[in-house]
C-alpha cells in the first residue's frame, strides 16, 4: 500500500516513511533501511496537501538511524543519530532515546576500528 501511494506521488516522502516505520516495527529493516535512504533523497515541497514537515525534518533521519543499526551500518546510523541532535528539530522526547542510540553505535563501530590499528 506505502508503495502504491509513493508510485502515485513519487516527489513526496511521506509514504516511503511509513513504509520505513512499518518495515522497522515488523523487523524487516533491511527494507526499511532502503526505503528512509531513498527517501531522504527526496526534498520537502514547498507546497502541497497534507505536507508533514516532521517527517522530513527529522523522520526520515529517525527511521533511518534504527533500521541502519540492525543491518550493521553502524556508521549510518551514528551520522543519522548525530545529525538529528546537531540539528535540533527532533521533539526534546526523542534525545534521550537518539543519544542511546548513538552510543550503541559507536560502541558497535569501536572495536572495527581497533581491528583495523592492529
């Protein structure tokens, strides 16, 4: 259905986010891994009906950020994790949860890189 409404309306994000969040809450994240990164390709129009800023303020960057850590792209997910705290847009809710997230990946990505000094 997500896919349909993006065939129908392919300049608009809002549909390949929800496809991204249901991918992310029925564990299927590598698809939902494909769908926030298309998406975030997409820019916010100018005008429109039912525009939701939020979605490309800091949706896409969300979704994007969990579904990368469960396929292991941690560097992914820590630059998402890192943007949306350096931007700001994101609900004073979500830090919490974003600066665990980050740190998770950046747990995840130190010993790759303790590999690669030896």
């Amino acid at each position: 259905m997500f896919l349909r409404a993006y065939e129908t309306c392919a300049r608009r994000a809002e549909a390949l986010h929800g496809a991204a969040r249901y991918c992310r809450s029925t564990s299927k994240h590598h698809q939902g891994y494909m769908f926030a990164r298309q998406a975030l390709e997409i820019r916010r129009p100018e005008s429109g009906l039912f525009i939701e800023p939020w979605i490309y303020e800091y949706g896409l960057l969300d979704e994007l950020a969990v579904n990368a850590y469960w396929v292991e792209r941690y560097d992914e997910c820590l630059g998402a994790c890192e943007r949306l705290l350096l931007e700001g847009k994101m609900p004073e809710q979500m830090r919490e949860r974003v600066e665990m997230n980050a740190r998770l990946a950046r747990e995840k990505l130190e010993p790759q890189s303790e590999s690669r000094k030896g």
